[in-house]
C-alpha cells in the first residue's frame, strides 16, 4: 500500500509529501512497537521456566528436549 501511494504522491504538493511521510513514519512506529512487544512476550515465556536455571542444559537441542517433555508431562496432567 505505502509503494502504491508513493507512486501517487503529487511531489508538488507539500501536504501530500508530508501525510506520505507521517504515514511512513507511524508504520515503522507501529513495526517497531509490535517487535519490542514480541521480544518482551518471549522473554515472559521463557525465563521464567526452572528450565532457564537448568545447569544440564549445554546446546539447544537439550533445551527443545525439555521443552517437549515438559509439554508432554502438561498435557497428561490436564487430561
């Protein structure tokens, strides 16, 4: 959308240039505000598990091992 209103911006007209502008600006602002919000949201999830104080864990794969089998152990408990 922002490549199709740039093609029909009148770059005569200085209001077109800065509403283009501001618009621009307000999605990279929203962008921007969505990824932070992302990485907060990851850290939530993840740190506060035991599984981040877990010594035995030297690689990823140990960490997805964990992961998997505590999932596994909340799904039989909530069955």
């Amino acid at each position: 959308m922002l490549l199709f209103l740039l093609f029909m911006v009148d770059r005569d007209n200085s209001l077109h240039k800065l509403g283009y502008i501001i618009l621009l600006l307000s999605y990279t602002g929203v962008l921007i505000i969505r990824i932070l919000y992302a990485k907060e949201d990851w850290h939530r999830e993840f740190n506060t598990s035991d599984l981040a104080q877990d010594s035995k864990i030297d690689k990823m794969g140990d960490y997805q091992e964990k992961l998997s089998n505590k999932n596994d152990l909340d799904k039989e408990s909530g069955k």
